[in-house]
C-alpha cells in the first residue's frame, strides 16, 4: 500500500464508531450515528426516479435475520427511493481490475466489528448499504455511516475510489462528497418495531422503522458523517447557505452537541427534523425541507428542496361561541382546503387538538352534513367511503385517516363539519385553541392552523 493510499485510508476510517453518548428524551428512543471515514400518518409510494442514482441494499451480513421477510425489504428499498427520487448526482463506476483493488472498508451491521469486502463492484450512478440487525446498548434503535476503504493502483483509480467522479470532494476541504456506501444497524432486542408504508396501527409503543431507516440513511449520505458536512460547522452551529435560508429562525442552525445532528428543538415549518438525535415512539419523521437543504450544502444535487406544495387549511369564519351544557357548535362552516401539488390523500391524517386552554372534558367530533355521513367509525362522502375517524377528547387528538376514495371536496366538506363541544358543565370557560393540520400527504404536511373557540 502506498503511503498516499495509507493516508487516504485512515482518513476514511478514523470516525469509526458507534457514538457512545446516550442523548435520552421523554418517551423516546435515541438514534445515534455511526460512521467508518433518520399516530401522523404517512404515506411511501412507488414514484418515477427522475435520477439515474440508484441506492442497492445488500442483506450478506444479515446473519441475525432481521429482514426476514420480503415486506421488510421491499419497505427499506421504498425509504431508499425517496432519496433516489431526489438525487441527481453522477457517481462514477468503481470496477476493479489488474492492479487496481480495494477493499471496502465498513461496521458489520451484525457483530458491530470492522469488515471489509475486497474487491466490491459498485455500479456508476449506485451506492451500496449493507444492512442488517444486532443487540444496540441502551435506547439505540439503529447506528450507520458511510463506509472507509483501503486501495492500490493508479491515481485515477484511488480518486475513483475515493470520491466517485465528485471534484469538489478533493482537497483538505472538501465541498463534496462521493461515497461508496456504507452500513446500517437495527436493534434486534427490546425493541417494538413497526413495519408499513403508512402509520395507520403505529401505537404508542412502538418504534417506526421507516423514521430510523430515513434517519441512518441521512447519516450514509454525509449528514454529520462527512468532511463536507464538518467543514461548514462553527460554534456548534451548520453555515450550510441551504439551510441558512431554510432555517425557521434566524441566522445558523444549532446542532446537537456532537456537531452530527440538528438540535432537538430545531424544527422547519413546525415539524420536528428527521435528522435530529432522537426519534419518538409511535411517531414518524420524513426528511423536512431543512434535512434536504443540508444534503444539498454537503454536496448532493437535488431536483428540488420542495417538490411539490404542501396542502393548506383555511378558518376564516368568526370565532364560534359554544355555551356549556348547550349543543355542539361548529367550528367553521366556511373552512377550506387546498391541495395545489394534487397530493395523494390515500392515508394521510387530519388531526384536531386543543393546544391551549384545554382540558379533560374538551371534545372534538364530526357532524354530519355538506355531503358526509357516518357508519359507525367510517366516514362517507356523497356515498362512498373516503376513511374512518375517532373523536378527541382531553389530550386525545380528533382523527380521521383518508382512503383512496378520499377527494379534496371530502376534505373540505369534513373541515366544515368539525364541532367542538365540553363533556361537563364544570370545564372552565377560558378560551381554546384548536390546532388543525394535515400529516402527512407523500411526506408533506399542511401547517398547523389555529382556531379560537369561546366557551361560556
């Protein structure tokens, strides 16, 4: 191995690791970062790969059989496509030959031991991520990075190698970043996991494994784990001009203390970032606009930072006046919906809740009117099912989760028919604030819009 080749190498591996510091939260388990050198309801769909990047998943270290079923597999490569739908980046083919040979460098997702694959063909346009599962230490629910490497051969072969055809990812600081792949780990013991396209029976309890697949995925993209990501780092905050001008506050994003991901209060538009320390039980968190923006400042190419418009809701009716002991009242007959990316409804949630004010006799339910029917938890509209719902009550969210036959006329008509009234005559009478929000239409969520109801 030449000298260059060995220095090109420990500079690959030297972050080896599982990150030992615990970050715990209330009701959450901590997702770590490891590197050689991420009920709301969702839904993943099947979408066109305007890009040629193509993100392969390769099971041979699985020997503890975590992906034992092909729905688990099919369900991972689903959270790998929507970063191949994003990324449009060229990647150079490393194809060993003659004199030219390396080795892959990376964690064993199954014995957390350094392994190594000589000789790896990896495809132009094509990163490879083996995957697989063990026992993690304490809250962990999964631990990835991109993988090191060691090589010999000519000078154009180490920089295939080493950076895939990324000019900015050469030099001493680096603005790019061409990676092989790497490895992700997910916790085997003393986890609930839950597998599915949408979180429809997400409980409370369990952890989603679409939300710690996004967020390890992140991390094998150079989220905190490349040389381009650190070098915009200063004072413990990200000068990434992306993500400057996405910020939802002023001036740099504050990172987490181990300068690796967004703090746990950072947030884009309200909602909590995929890649922050620590995912929630029975919760699941997609790439925000922030996340990406900090993708495209380490050097990725993305088609978009928002490819299609977030739905919105709309209250403007006054502020209804409900009496205690009287009949439910409306909360805003002239509510609208707008969905300008035609965003698909099929699982995504409208949730109610009181978020100021309220109490444990508060409730939230829907009417019946403008076209909606009920059968017991099953809402239709002019007819036809568009999905099922549950009422509010205390710190219990109103829910009605859509189906295919959803439209945006049923939205709006549901909207219309949203009544809020109190279970007992002893509720205080200060007044309540509801907030109203859509989560999530194809990974975008509507903002929250507040609504004020008297209550005397």
């Amino acid at each position: 191995m030449s000298w260059k080749t060995l220095i090109e190498f420990w500079s690959q591996i030297s972050r080896c690791g599982a990150q030992p510091a615990q970050r715990m939260r209330a009701q959450r388990r901590l997702v770590t970062s490891e590197s050689v050198a991420v009920a709301p309801c969702e839904v993943l769909e099947a979408r066109s790969l305007p890009s040629a990047l193509s993100i392969v998943i390769d099971y041979r270290f699985d020997t503890n059989n975590f992906f034992d079923t092909q729905e688990k597999k099919d369900l991972f490569q689903q959270v790998a496509n929507l970063y191949a739908a994003r990324i449009t980046d060229n990647l150079g083919a490393i194809t060993p030959s003659g004199r030219n040979t390396w080795q892959a460098v990376f964690t064993d997702p199954a014995t957390g031991q350094s392994s190594t694959v000589s000789n790896l063909s990896v495809s132009s346009d094509t990163i490879i991520v083996f995957a697989g599962g063990r026992d993690l230490e304490g809250d962990t629910l999964g631990v990835g990075g991109p993988g090191g490497y060691s090589a010999q051969g000519s000078s154009s072969w180490l920089a295939i190698v080493d950076r895939r055809g990324q000019s900015g990812a050469a030099g001493s600081h680096p603005t790019d970043f061409g990676p092989w792949g790497g490895s992700i780990t997910f916790d085997t013991v003393g986890t609930s996991w839950f597998f599915g396209s949408t979180t429809v029976g997400l409980d409370g309890d369990e952890a989603d494994f679409v939300s710690v697949a996004m967020h390890e995925l992140g991390h094998i993209l150079g989220f905190g784990t490349s040389e381009s990501f650190d070098n915009l780092v200063l004072n413990g905050r990200f000068t990434g001009p992306k993500s400057v001008a996405e910020y939802d506050l002023t001036g740099n994003p504050l990172l987490d203390s181990d300068n690796s991901h967004w703090a746990n209060a950072v947030t884009d538009g309200g909602l909590e970032t995929a890649m922050d320390p620590a995912i929630p039980l029975g919760k699941r968190k997609l790439f925000t606009n922030l996340d990406w923006a900090a993708l495209d400042d380490l050097g990725w190419t993305l088609t978009s930072t928002n490819p299609a418009a977030s739905p919105t809701l709309t209250f403007p009716g006054s502020i209804p006046t409900f009496v205690r002991g009287g009949a439910r009242v409306v909360v805003d007959t002239s509510a609208t919906f707008s969905n300008p990316g035609n965003l698909t409804l099929k699982g995504s949630q409208l949730q109610v809740s009181t978020i100021m004010n309220g109490g444990k006799y508060d409730a939230v339910t829907i009417t019946t009117g403008n076209g909606i029917t009920k059968s017991g938890a099953t809402l239709k509209y002019n007819g036809v099912s568009i999905g099922t719902y549950s009422n509010g009550l205390g710190t219990l969210a109103f829910k009605i989760t859509f189906s295919s036959k959803a439209s945006n006329e049923a939205v709006e008509a549901c909207l219309r028919n949203l009544q809020f009234y109190t279970t007992s005559q002893q509720a205080g009478t200060l007044d309540r604030t509801l907030s109203i929000r859509i989560l999530n239409m194809n990974g975008q969520n509507s903002a929250p819009t507040l609504k004020t109801v008297h209550v005397l």
